[in-house]
C-alpha cells in the first residue's frame, strides 16, 4: 500500500523527493570536501609561508563547510517535515476511509513509514550521484573563491555510500514521524467531518515547537551583546535560523490576519480571501518556506553588512592618521624623511602559526603576527598606554582577537619558530578583526622583514602641503587616504565571512523555493474538485484561476511579511551588539537584496500557482463532480 500510495499520488511527493535527494547531495559533497580540506597537503616545494595561508585557507574551508552540512541538514528537515504535515493532512480523507475499513492507528503509522522510507531511499539513490556533480561545484567555488589552491580536489570514499543512504532515510523518516503520529491519532469520522481534532491546525507539537524555537531566538537575542566580538557576532547570524523557525510554527494563526489586510475587491477578491481564512493549513505550509527564505537571506545579509559597517566606523575612529602606504618591507625612514610628514606608525605583517594551552588542552591556529614600533602604533591607533610593556623578546595580543592578553604562548614565523614567549600587553579586539600578535622591532630578523607586506599611517604636519607630500609618497610606494584605505580594509578582512554568507544565503533560498513551489502544487493538486464547484456555480475558468493568483499573492505578501520580523531579531541583535562592542548601534539594510527576493518570491509563487491552477481546471467541471472518491 505505501509503494501504491507513492505512485498514485507522486506530485504531493515530488517536493519532498528533491529536498532528499538535495539534502542527501549536499550532505555527501560537503562531508566529503570537509575531510579533503582537513587533510589537504600542499604540494612540496611550496615556502612555508605558503604553507601557513593555505592552512589558513583550509580552516575557513572546514568552517564554511561545516556550517552548510547544518544548514542542508535543518533545511532539509524543515522542508520534509512541512511537506509531509501537508500531504498528510491533503489526505486525511483517505486515512479516515482506511480507519473506517478497519485499519488500526499503528497500521496507519506504518503506512505512512512505509512512504517514508520509499522516499528516503529513492531520494538518497538520485542524491548519490547528484552529490558527485556537487562536489565538483563546490570544489569549483572554494578554488575560485580562493579558499583553496588550483590543485584541490574532493576525495570519494566508498564508505559515503552508507552515509548517504542513512542521510536519505534518516531525513525522511524524522520528516514524517510526527505527521503519521497526528494523523494516527485523528478520528475517522471527525476527519470525514473535518471537525474536532481533524479541524485543529494549532496542535499541541506546533505550540512546543513553536515555543521552543522562539526561546531558543530569544536567548540569542538577549546574550550576543555580552558576547564580545567574535561571539556576539557569531549568535547574531544565528538568530534568524530559530527566529524563522518559530514564527513559521505559528504561521497558521498569523498569516490569515494578515491576509485581512490586503485589500479584496470583486467576486475573485472576496473568493481569495474566504479560501486564505478557510484553508489555514495549506496557506501556512505555502508561508513556511518563504519565512525560511526571508528570514535567513535578508537577515543574515543585513547582518553581515552591518558588522562590515561597524567595524570600518571604529577604525576610522580609532585611526589617527591622514595617509596610508603600502609598500613592501620597512619604509619608515623612508617616509619620515619627507618634508611635511609629522608622525608615522609603519606596521609589517607576517603569517604565523599560535600554540596556546599544554597537553590535551593545547590549540594550534594559524595568526597574522605584525611588527610594529609601539609608541608610533599606540599614537596612530588610539591605544593610549596599552602597549607600554611591549619591549624585547614578547608580544602583545593584537586587535584581531584569538590570543590571550596574558601568559604565554608559543610562536612560529616562516622558517623561524620562536618557541615560548610571553605575552605582555593587549589591545581591545575591534569588530572589523586585524592582526592577532604585535611585536616589537628586533624581534624578527631583518631579512625576513625585507620583502614583507608593510602600511605605514602617516600624519602631515599642519604646515604640509598635502597633494606635495602624496606626490612624494607615491615614490615609496601606493598612496590612499586614511578613509578609503580602512573602507577597502575593512571590506578585504570581511571578504571570507561575505563569501561564506553568500553560500549560505544560496542553500537557503534554493531550499525555501523548492518547498514554495512544492506547497503549491500540492495545495493545488487537492483543489481540483474545489475549483469545480465554483466554475458549476456560475465563475468561469479565468475567475478561478484569478481567485487563486490573488490567493497565492496574498499568502506571498504575509509570508514575506513575517519572515520579516524574523529577520527584524537579527537585526535587534545586530544593534544590540554593535552597540556593546563599538559604543554606537549599527544598522545596514541591504535594499537592492531585499527587493530581489520580494520580487524573486512574488514570480515564484504567482508563476507556480498560475500553472497549477490552469492545469487543475483543465477538464470539465462536471467530470471531477461526477467522478467517484
């Protein structure tokens, strides 16, 4: 009967069929890119600053592919879950029928298991070889995004097999389980009637959820701003994952309010709005999704602009500097020798390897390490007497964060390695990062210095004539203003997050179109016989097929609306924190983004409905009123 069931009803299926074959793709490609990235060893003859960047590299490959395995994963479940809730309740009907027959709860469950584990199969059989096709493309996207070298490939390994199958299974059973435990449970002439516990779309697992997902929202919101830099900005872009989730659980008791909203004029207009009140169900599962998609994509997006805004701002407010030059190697007497140039702070950075910690606690990571003299730096970045100790065989933490501002650590340079030495002094972490140990001169050999990256921040004199001293400057090396210097700073340090997010951002908007356009095309798969009966009481097809293009644009408009205030906690968070960590909250709504998915979630949906409801009034009226159940 399960196997029956799936072939006759395939299109209420066919959603859940790609999110599983999806999730099982993306869980294959990125556990396997994972364990590539980890032990990825670059090709000898490479330096070994070389080898430092690309192990810098690999761990924010590691990062970025860990956080898609939990993305794919909660979407998947998200999506499978709500389109199992829906198909079951499209069907309550029929379990009503089997009950009446004699079928008993447990049979029911079984049933429903069964299609489950048909589907979990099917899906995981389609997403092993599109896997393969994924990791391509994403072993694509990490070289071209240059967190991994041209030579990086993705390694198959024949135990993933297993992995993707219990993926797919696992996926689709957890899906249906509390679907088939409600629709066991509902009485079968109650669900003929469509009364008593068959009626109530607010059920007892919804309320839990929904509240435990919204205290989850809620104590990101309320903690991030103690958070400091790194953890605050990192509960922060979580927010809208479990703000999402739970206005998405009451989504059936929100979206018909506001569905009362928009404006009903004619007979399609009030037939619209009467289905949106009566058909909670179906408008809720169609509102999930684009909640989902809202939520994570303008939220996560504005959040990651803002932080990117907050930390230019601080710098530029810490900064005290009217010039910066980049050239490689220690230019300072160089540029102090240029007439007009007042004070100059010139830092040279250097890629290193941090070992904190001893024993089983011990932690290597990969550093910026920067040479820097520590009165000029103190006076160039506003860090009063911060680094006053910093003298000799020690270092100071570093506004990038990720070391202790006291103790001792273990330092390894290119070719050199340091071994223990103590830090002594530390300056605030700021929100746009920088280098994570400051050293004094002398420290690391000259030669090592020579052809190293170097800024220098330079202050003119208030008898300078400026365009006379950037002139004589651009012969030392690339001149920018203190301003443009720190906006391209602060966009170039926050680049890896922006590539992560945009990665991020795709999964999910993928993820909420698919389940949109699978909520509508069930909804209107059900409907067929609905239709009829209006066109048999005078409406013609054109009329329905408007009352249920207006329909859908409603739901879109409420949908979009609530993922909204989802992504409105992100943005709570985001000034919040901002606010805690710079002194001055910080807000960057990207607009452009936000009119794209609106536009992008309106075509989608009006697009589906248009063609499902064209194709539901297809045949004759009163062929589907004469057809039998």
């Amino acid at each position: 009967m399960s196997r029956a069931g799936l072939a006759e009803r395939w299109p209420l299926f066919a959603g859940a069929f790609l999110s599983v074959a999806l999730g099982v793709a993306l869980v294959q490609s990125s556990l396997l890119l994972l364990i590539s990235a980890a032990t990825y060893d670059p090709p000898a003859g490479w330096s070994e600053a070389a080898r430092m960047a690309a192990s810098d590299n690999a761990v924010a490959a590691v990062s970025m592919l860990g956080v898609i395995l939990g993305i794919a994963t909660f979407l998947a479940g998200f999506i499978i879950s709500s389109t199992f809730a829906f198909t079951v309740d499209q069907r309550r009907r029929d379990l009503a029928l089997l009950r009446l027959v004699g079928g008993s709860r447990g049979q029911l469950r079984r049933l429903l298991l069964g299609e489950a584990l048909l589907l979990g199969f099917l899906g995981a059989a389609a997403g092993i070889p599109a896997g393969v096709a994924v990791m391509n493309l994403q072993g694509w996207l990490l070289r071209r995004m240059e967190f991994m070298p041209a030579d990086f490939e993705g390694q198959w390994r024949l135990w993933i097999l297993g992995v993707s199958f219990g993926t797919g299974l696992a996926l689709a059973v957890a899906g249906v389980l509390v679907a088939a435990r409600r629709g066991s449970r509902v009485r079968p002439l109650e669900a003929l009637r469509e009364t008593g516990a068959a009626a109530r779309v607010m059920t007892v697992s919804r309320w839990i959820f929904g509240l435990i997902f919204l205290g989850g929202a809620l104590a990101l919101i309320i903690v991030a701003p103690h958070g400091g830099v790194s953890g605050g900005v990192a509960m922060a872009m979580n927010v809208a994952m479990p703000a999402a989730a739970a206005v998405a659980a009451f989504s059936p008791l929100l979206v018909p309010l506001l569905g009362r909203l928009i404006p009903a004029g004619g007979v399609t207009g009030s037939l619209a709005r009467a289905n949106l009140a009566d058909a909670r169900r179906r408008s809720a599962s169609v509102a999930a999704p684009l909640i989902v998609l809202a939520g994570l994509v303008i939220g996560n997006a504005a959040a990651g602009a803002s932080f990117t805004t907050a930390g230019a701002d601080q710098m530029r407010a810490q900064t005290r500097a009217d010039l910066v030059v980049e050239a490689p190697g220690p230019v300072g007497d160089r540029i102090r020798s240029v007439p007009g140039v007042a004070a100059v702070s010139t830092e040279t950075a250097i890629p290193a390897t941090v070992t904190t910690g001893s024993g089983e606690d011990q932690e290597s990571e990969s550093a910026m390490a920067m040479v820097i003299d520590p009165a000029a730096y103190a006076a160039a970045h506003s860090a009063g007497d911060a680094l006053t100790a910093l003298r000799g065989r020690a270092v100071a933490a570093g506004p990038g964060g990720d070391v202790p501002s006291r103790g001792t650590i273990r330092l390894r340079l290119p070719g050199l390695d340091l071994g223990e030495i103590p830090v002594v002094a530390g300056v605030p972490a700021t929100m746009s990062g920088g280098p994570n140990v400051l050293l004094a001169p002398g420290v690391v050999p000259a030669a090592m210095l020579a052809s190293a990256p170097t800024q220098s921040f330079v202050s003119l004199a208030g008898d300078a004539d400026p365009p006379a001293v950037r002139a004589a400057l651009a012969r030392v090396g690339e001149v920018s203003t203190a301003d443009a210097w720190l906006r391209a700073d602060a966009k170039d340090r926050n680049s890896t997050s922006d590539k992560i997010l945009l990665v991020i951002m795709g999964l999910g908007g993928l993820y909420a179109l698919i389940g949109v356009i699978n909520s509508v095309v069930i909804g209107a798969a059900a409907r067929r016989r609905e239709f009829a009966e209006a066109r048999v009481t005078g409406l013609t097809r054109g009329q329905v097929v408007r009352s249920a293009l207006r329909e859908s644009f409603a739901v879109t408009v409420a949908g979009l609306v609530l993922g909204g205030v989802a992504a409105g906690a992100t943005m709570a968070t985001v000034l919040t924190t901002t606010t805690a960590v710079v002194g001055k909250g910080t807000l960057d709504i990207p607009w452009t983004l936000v009119a794209a998915v609106i536009a992008v979630a309106l075509l989608v949906t009006s697009v589906t409905s248009l063609l499902t409801s064209l194709s539901a009034t297809r045949r004759r009226p009163v062929l589907l009123l004469g057809a039998t159940e």
